[in-house]
C-alpha cells in the first residue's frame, strides 16, 4: 500500500471540497438548531453523504436526527467510525462549534470514500445529535452502535489552543424531588412540612460533602421548584444537579455518599426524597495511549501545536470510549485567542478565517487518523490491549 500517495489524495480532496463544507458550516451557524430538533441539518449532512455514494441509514436507532453511512468491506482491515456533532444551543447558536467540527468530520469522510474502495476495511460515518442535552452518543454506545469498531473519532472545536486528549469527567445528571405538606404560613405554618427546607438542607449537606471528595469532583446544582408563593408552606421542592468525578467508579461511590446526604435532608425536615436522572449519564474519557500517540504524530505533520491534555468538563464522547478505541482532540478554532465555550465569541470563531482554516487541517488530522486505523493491524492491536486495561482502571 502507496500511504503517502493515498495521503496525497486525500488532502486533494479536502481541498476540493473544504470550499463547499466552510459554505455549509456557516450555514449551519446562520441558522442554529438545538439538541433533538436538528432536522434541516441532519438531512443536509445525510444528502452530502448519499450524494458522494455513502449507503446512508436515517434516522437510526430510533433517533429521529441521527444517522448511519457507511463504505467499504471489513476484509482482513479494521472499522473505524468518524462521529459527526451539529446540535446547537439555545439563545447562543453554535457556541460550541459543532457547525464547523460537524462539517469536518463530513469533510474528512468526503476524502476517504475514493480509497475504500481500494483497501480493505470499513468506514462509519455517524451522526449523534443532542450532545449539549442528553448526549445521544450514551444511548448509541449503549446500544450497540460503536461494537465492532476498532476506532472511532471527531475533533471537537476550542478556543485558545489544540490538545491531544480530553480529560472529561464522568456525569450524573439528577433531579431531586422533596414533598412535604401545605399549609397557610402565617396561620397555622406548624401544620405543614417545608419541602423547600429540605431541599435547602440538601444544598448545605453537599457544600459540606465537597471538603470530602477528590479535587476534581464537581457538585452543583439550581432550585426549578421552591414553592410558588411566601404565603403557603411549600408542599414540593425541586432542584437539578449535575455531580462529576473523574471515573465512573469513583463517581458511583460518591453518589452513594450523596443519596445519604438527600436522606438526612428528608428526616432532619420531616419530608420525603425522590431522585432520578433528568438527562442521561456521561461516562469518563478513557485514555488510549497509542492512539494519542498516533494522533500526536499527525498533528505535527500537519503543523498543529498542541498540548497533551486538558479538562473539558463532560462529554458523550466518554461513553464511546468505553465500548471501542476512541479520540476526541481538540483543535484551536481561534488563533489561539482563548475564548470560553458556550459564548457569542466563540460562536463568531465558529465562523471565522481561522476557523474555516481550522476544518481544513483537522479533516486531514481525522483522515489520516482513520486510514491508519483501517490499515494497520498492529496499530489496531495496540490500541485493543491498551483500552482492555484503561477499561478495568475506569472501574476503580
């Protein structure tokens, strides 16, 4: 096998293309479609797909915006899946540049479709909307949509600077639920049972428990129901939380501590507790280590600084990692002016020159990433033996 001539081609391609993809990401930044509602956009990204000759299935696994192409024959190669974002947020639109990454990754299957048909192994191309909600990405692993990949991947938009791994921490989103009973406040207020007072201790026990976790865990949370009027005695409190820690192991053993401190809560205010999860849980980011490895040489081919980790807060992607080998870079969008997510800045460097310039050096990231993958059954290999022992760490 000719890398350096399918190399060749494939930045031929990119740039071919990149004009027509910049088009469509500033498209998508123009008109900004939030988690689960990503209709206009996702059939835009499935009729690229299919008009390049991709075999396209959408929706897919029950989500209306999600989808499946793919191309090539597994033979004796690998599979590997590029993953595709393009939800946006509310009031701030693609503040987090899932237009530009998105359309990156579309990029970068665009310039591997001419060479399946030449190696063998198998390319996925899926698109998993709603990582700003409820991460579609969770119930996809779950499900079965990354089993049998040897290696999946996107590059993920950031402001400031390009990293080689994400340090995302595992997530549990709860909602808490405290019941008590009415009762006129001023009357007769010995009557009734504070709900809200429960759910006020509640927030006093988890600033306490903070002094007794790791450093890296996260707890915080907001008040959606604190009663409706001072004059009556709140029969129902309700708060949303989100608590993190850096694996899930350690996370499961927090929450053990946190269901604790909701109980107390309850029987120090004469109330009940309820919990559930309001959004789905993320997942840690698993390291690979020769993974990183591979996608830190070709960073350096393709003339990208960047650093080898940072914290990224929580994302699906962690979920992935937990089912195949997996990467989420990030790749600086802004010309290394630091910009915080979820802003109106970023999501103008989401449309910017330098980001546009960004899509283009990161599809080359992601597509000689992914041909390496398809090709090299001793890369693979590594990859395996190394994700079999973070999985287990991952449990600690």
């Amino acid at each position: 096998m000719d890398t350096n001539s399918f190399i060749k081609r494939i930045d031929e391609t990119i740039d071919e293309k990149w004009p027509e993809m910049v088009a469509m990401s500033d498209a998508f930044a123009a008109a900004p479609e939030i988690s689960g509602r990503e209709f206009k956009t996702s059939r835009k990204l499935v009729d690229v797909l299919e008009e390049a000759g991709f075999d396209v299935e959408y929706p897919y696994m029950g989500l209306p915006t999600a989808f499946k192409a793919k191309a090539g024959r597994k033979g004796n190669g690998g599979r590997a899946a590029i993953l595709v974002e393009y939800d946006a947020l509310p009031d701030v639109g693609h503040a987090c540049g899932h237009n530009l990454h998105g359309s990156m990754s579309i990029l970068a299957a665009l310039s591997l479709l001419p060479l399946m048909k030449e190696i063998e192994g198998e390319l996925l191309v899926i698109g998993t909307p709603a990582e700003e909600s409820d991460g579609a990405k969770v119930k996809m692993a779950a499900e079965g949509a990354f089993d049998g990949c040897d290696f999946a991947m996107m590059i993920h938009s950031n402001c400031g600077f390009s990293a080689i791994h994400c340090n995302a921490l595992a997530m549990d989103a709860l909602e808490f639920t405290f019941i008590g009973t009415p009762a006129h406040a001023a009357a007769a207020p010995w009557e009734g049972r504070n709900a809200l007072n429960g759910l006020q201790l509640f927030f006093h026990a988890i600033d306490m428990l903070r002094q007794h976790v790791k450093p890296e865990a996260r707890m915080h949370g907001v008040v959606v129901n604190g009663g409706s009027v001072p004059n009556v005695v709140p029969d129902k409190a309700v708060g949303h939380f989100y608590f993190r820690a850096a694996t899930r192991g350690y996370l499961d053993k927090m929450l053990e501590l946190i269901y604790n401190c909701a109980r107390g809560a309850a029987l120090a205010t004469n109330t009940d507790v309820e919990w559930r999860n309001f959004e789905a849980s993320f997942k840690d980011m698993l390291h690979n280590k020769p993974a990183e490895q591979m996608i830190t040489d070709i960073f350096e081919e393709v003339g990208v600084s960047c650093k080898e980790n940072t914290d990224f807060g929580s994302s699906d992607v962690g979920d992935v990692t937990y089912h195949c080998p997996a990467l989420q870079p990030l790749i600086d969008i802004s010309g290394g002016v630091v910009y915080p997510g979820h802003t109106p800045e970023f999501a103008k460097a989401a449309v910017s020159e330098e980001g546009h310039e960004a899509m283009k050096k990161g599809a080359r990231i992601i597509a000689r990433a992914i041909l390496r993958a398809l090709t090299e059954p001793e890369l693979r290999a590594q990859m395996w033996d190394d994700f079999k022992k973070e999985l287990e760490a991952g449990k600690e």
